[in-house]
C-alpha cells in the first residue's frame, strides 16, 4: 500500500471547539429541525401537556390560602378536608399528566434516533475513501452511537423542560405579584446575576462537553483496535502497553468529566443558593408584615409555597443547561459527518478534467475527436468516423458500442493530504488493457500498484487524466453502473460478520443463487473447506473472518470477485496467502474466468504473473516497460530483478 499522510489542519475533525468563535448552541440544535419535523405535533402536544401539569403545581398555593384564611381560621373541619380532597385530586393529576407527556414523546422521539442513525450510516457508505483514511473508526462509532443517544435525551426532556420551566417560571412571578408585589420584588432580585452566570456557564461549558465527547471517540478507537487486534496483542505480549494506552485516555477523559462536574456544580451551587437567599429574605419580609397586620398569613403560606414550587424550575436550569450544550456538541459532531461532501456519481477532481480535456484536445488530430475543452464533457467528439473514441464510448461504423478494454491516459494521481510540493504516487501513467486480456502490474513495494487499481472503480479519483473503460470515461459512469461492470478483490481481504454464502454473494447482482455462488467457490478453490465447514455457506464467518485462516478469507474474496461475471476485473495479489499446491488450482481455474473478462492483476511472484497475457511494469510512478513476461525477463533489469527475488545489493 502506498503511504498514507497525516491529514492537514482543514481536513481533520474539529478538536478544539475553544478556537471557533462562530459557536452557537441554538444554531446547532437549529439544524435537528428536519429530523423533528415530522414528530412535531406529537412534542408540542407534550411540551403543552407538560405545561399544564407544571401550573397544577402552582395551583395549590391558592388552595392552601383558601385553606389557611378560611377553614382553617374558622374552624372549619369540613372545609378542611375538602380542601385537603382538592390537594390530593391536584397531585394526582399532575402525576398523570407528566406520565401522559412521557408516552407521548417515548415512540416518536425513538424514531427520531433511529432515523438519525440511519442516515449517519447512509452517508458513510456514500463518503470516499480518503474521509475514511482520514477519520478513526471510535470517532464515527461515537457520532452513532454516545452522541445521537445524547440528541434523543435532550429531544425527550430538556428541550421540552426549558420552554416548561420557563412558562412555569413567568406564570408563577404573575402568582406572586399578584399576592403581593412587594415580595415579589424581593424574588425577582436574583434574576440578573443567574443570566450572566448562566451565559457564562453555557460559554465554558460548551468547550469541556466537545473535549470530552471527542476523547470518547479517542477512547472507542483504542477499544475497537484491541478487539480487532486482539491477536497480535496476544501474539506479542503487548497487553500492558495496550492497557496502558487505554488507561491514559481514561484519565483524560475523566479529568475532563471531573472539569464538567466541577463547572455543573458551580452553577447550581449558585442558581440554588441566590433564589434561597431570596426566599428567605421574602420570609422575614412577610413575617414582620403579618405580625403588623400588613398581609394575611394564608397569604403567607400561599407566597411561600409558590416560590418553593418554583424551585425545581429555577434550580434545574443549570441542569438543562448543561445537557442543551452536550447535545449541541453532539449535533455539529454529528454534522461534521453529515456535511462531508459525498462522492460525486460523475465527474471528478477540476485539474482531472482540466488534464483530460487536454490531453484529449492534444489527440484530436489523430483520433478524430474534437472537444469542448474538457475530457469530461466531450459531447462533441465527432462522429461518424469508423471506431472513433468519444466521451460515450468506442463505436463502429454503426453506431453500436465496440470493446476497447481498458485504458490510462496519462492517469496522474495524488493524495489529497499530500504535503504539498510531494510528488505524485502516479505521474503520467499510460496503458491500454485490450479486451479479454489480462494484464500483470509489477512494481517494487511503494510504487503506486494498489493506488493505481483503486482509480479505476474510482475508490479514488483521478487528479490528472482518465481512465476509459471500452472507451467510455469512468468519471462519466454513474457509480453504482461503474462498480456493476468492475469487480475487485483486494490483498487484504474483509469478510463481514455473515455467512460465507453472503460474503460471496456481495459480489454479484439480487438476482444470483445457489449455482453462481457454487461456481465462484470452485474457481476460488473455497468450495471444499467450504463444505467442511459446519453449516457449509450458512456457516457465520464472525468479526472479520478471522475464524478461517489468511488463505481461506483470501479464496472467499477472490470467488467474491468472479461470483458476478464481471466485464473488468481488478484484483490486487489474489494469491499471496495461498499455499503453492492450492495456488496451482486457483491459477488453473481462474484462468478459465480469465478468458471472458478484461482483467489487471497486481503480481508479486512469477507463478502469478503467468496468468497474465502481458506485463506492465510501474517505475517511479509511470508505465516504463510492457511486454510479456519472458520479453521482460530479456529486455528490463529492473523487471527480471523483481522476479528474481535477490535482496537489492545483489543486483
């Protein structure tokens, strides 16, 4: 595999929220709206619900005045239990109330998670090949899983809560003012310093909840690599480092959750100790006015109780707070993934095009093509002329498409986080595969072999030149067509926690069955460890295959790759963990499905190299020798050196 670059500052994940003055919790949250949409009826219907059963509560401090002022002063026994009657009757309806809220946003708001999930993982599969080599799996595993669990919390109580508790807070100030404004004065004193403590608060909290929601993903990373590493760590004894390296990031993240706890406690220390000092303050205020004959004591209790039931409103502000802002952190982690530009179904990279319609201007008077300028919109290639290439195809005389196999036009490639001023991986590569043909890339180790095989079902894109496939540029394709005509096998190769007969069948069409995957696994030379196998092909592989052995997982890929009958074939050394006896069977079958495909096959050995019709070898990045193998052996030192296998002071 060529070497891979460390992302560059613009494309990595954002780390450090600290440094992005544009933050805005309401316009993150903002964003979840067309996932809320839908279930809008039923969360307003809630959050109304919710504010009905809220105000029961400030109901009954009207009741207890009644209470006090009347029965109570009178003498009244029934009066009393009547109005202990009513007391119970509020209480439970406000339970019953609150319950009722709960059911109704349980169902909906769990569809909102699951349809949030699903579309995270939609735009996975459509994201390119370089986001993936940029991002850490624990990091996308997070946004799927800690962090969208956070959004369906905050949808089920703080965002209903704050409008609730906001609500319960006006109409319970009306309650006091309208008892006795003077008290209600009193009360209203601490608002100004809890808003700005409150903004404050929101501000540092923000910072910590994305550190720590991103140490999680770190952490996820460090996890999902033992387990799926576990052999090797095993293998090399390397259990405590391994443990090590997960206990570190376990202490930085719970330093940070120890900094959020200190910051959740601070400010409800504060939004609990202001709003007590003022009830107190209101206390002394209202004895001192009842014992001079100012103000009733069921007036009193009345006042009194409705600031204790604004207590849990004001004091769980703070609360509310802190889970509005780990939800927000939350959505923009969830939008870095959802904003990521997908892959384009045509065209590609603007120098690709650039370099392809140069290129094609430059032949156009020998090829008989004229263009617009541009490679990847040559609707104006002549026609007309027998076997002239156009940007749709090669076509003859009559107009029906003739195969031209496959060819690289001076096919340049970098990788996006390159540094920059590095050399390409590929630099002007040029090669025609003829139909039916099958062509061996040789090259020394770093040469651009792999990266030049991913160009052509555009797992990368090109970014100088094109790649024609029977004459038709495969940036043009769309690429569910692109991929139904190129089948792939790769050297390392990834089963899927299934069974072996789905593995295969991932390569052909909905349509393919028993036959087609019996088939694939003949030429693979899989069909009889397969049928060893204790439920045959609907025996469950697990975790990456690794229940089978290196040769097994890579005789499954390979029938994965013919199963479909592809027009192109790309495989990438199908054969290097193969034993030499079950190799000679592959080979000997393979070249029967070899016969009725365009195939380029990455060899490292002679014996796969004698698969091939002809081979090319990749130098520096170009295309410097093609020939059949025994002309190469003759004509190329570089070519007969890598067959020979000598170590390089040898040659």
């Amino acid at each position: 595999m060529p070497e891979k670059h460390a992302p560059t500052k613009e494309e990595r994940p954002a780390e450090h929220p600290e440094n992005d003055s544009g933050h805005s919790t309401v316009r993150s949250l903002l964003r979840l709206w067309p996932y809320v949409r839908p279930v809008r009826v039923r969360l307003l219907t809630a959050a109304f619900v919710a504010i009905v059963a809220s105000c029961l509560s400030l109901v009954i401090p009207l009741v207890l005045k009644w209470l006090v002022d009347g029965p109570v002063t009178h003498g009244d026994g029934t009066g009393v239990w009547l109005g202990a009657l009513y007391l119970l009757l509020l209480g439970i309806a406000e339970a019953v109330l609150f319950g009722f809220r709960r059911w109704l946003v349980a169902r909906p708001l769990a569809g909102v998670e699951a349809g949030m999930r699903a579309a995270l993982y939609r735009r996975l599969q459509r994201l390119p090949i370089a986001f993936h080599d940029r991002w850490a799996s624990g990091q996308l595993l997070s946004r799927a899983t800690t962090d969208l669990m956070m959004v369906r919390m905050f949808l089920a109580f703080p965002l209903t809560f704050l409008l609730v508790n906001a609500v319960t807070i006006l109409a319970g100030y009306g309650v006091l003012f309208a008892q006795d404004w003077t008290l209600g004065l009193v009360l209203l004193t601490p608002v100004v310093p809890m808003v700005i403590l409150s903004s404050v608060f929101e501000r540092r909290y923000s910072v910590v909840a994305r550190r720590a929601q991103d140490q999680v993903g770190d952490l996820t990373t460090v996890v999902e690599e033992s387990v799926l590493g576990i052999r090797i760590v095993k293998g090399f004894g390397r259990h405590r480092s391994q443990a090590e390296a997960f206990r570190t990031l376990a202490e930085r993240l719970r330093g940070t959750e120890l900094v959020k706890a200190r910051l959740l406690a601070g400010i409800w220390a504060f939004i609990t100790f202001l709003p007590e000092l003022a009830v107190g303050a209101a206390l002394v205020l209202g004895t001192v006015r009842v014992a001079d004959g100012e103000l009733s004591a069921g007036t009193l209790v009345a006042f009194l109780s409705t600031a204790l039931a604004l207590r849990w409103p004001v004091e769980s502000i703070g609360f509310l707070l802190a889970m509005s802002q780990e939800a927000a952190t939350a959505t923009e982690r969830y939008f870095e993934v959802m904003d990521a530009a997908e892959e384009a179904e045509t065209g590609g990279a603007p120098e690709a095009a650039a370099a392809a319609g140069a290129a094609a201007t430059a032949g156009a008077a020998t090829a008989g093509v004229a263009t617009a300028g541009s490679a990847r919109s040559a609707a104006g290639a002549a026609r007309g002329t027998e076997g002239a290439r156009t940007a749709n195809g090669v076509r003859g005389a009559d107009g029906v498409r003739a195969a031209d196999g496959v060819r690289f036009e001076d096919v340049t490639f970098r990788y996006p986080d390159a540094p920059a001023g590095a050399p390409p991986v590929l630099d002007g590569v040029d090669l025609h595969i003829r139909p039916g043909e099958t062509m061996a890339l040789v090259g020394g180790t770093g040469s651009g072999k792999t990266t030049l095989t991913a160009l052509v079902p555009r797992l990368h894109e090109v970014t100088g030149g094109r790649i024609l496939l029977d004459g038709e540029d495969v940036t043009l394709l769309a690429r569910d067509r692109l991929r139904s005509l190129v089948s792939v096998a790769f050297e390392e190769p990834t089963l899927f926690s299934a069974s072996v007969g789905a593995n295969v069948l991932m390569g052909a069409g909905s349509d393919a069955g028993e036959p087609e995957l019996r088939r694939a696994l003949a030429v693979a030379q899989a069909d009889g460890f397969v049928d060893r196998l204790p439920d045959g092909t609907g025996t469950e592989v697990g975790e990456q295959g690794l229940s089978l052995s290196g040769g097994q997982r890579q005789r499954l890929a390979l029938a994965r790759a013919v199963v479909g009958r592809p027009r192109f074939l790309v495989l990438d050394d199908p054969l290097s963990a193969l034993d030499v006896h079950t190799e000679a069977r592959v080979e000997a079958a393979l070249r029967e499905v070899l016969r009725d495909t365009t195939a380029l096959v990455v060899a490292h050995r002679p014996s796969t190299v004698l698969l091939a019709d002809r081979v090319a070898l990749l130098s520096g990045g170009r295309i410097t020798a093609v020939g059949t193998h025994h002309e190469l052996l003759r004509t190329s030192a570089e070519y007969a050196w890598l067959m020979s296998g000598e170590e390089e002071g040898a040659r």
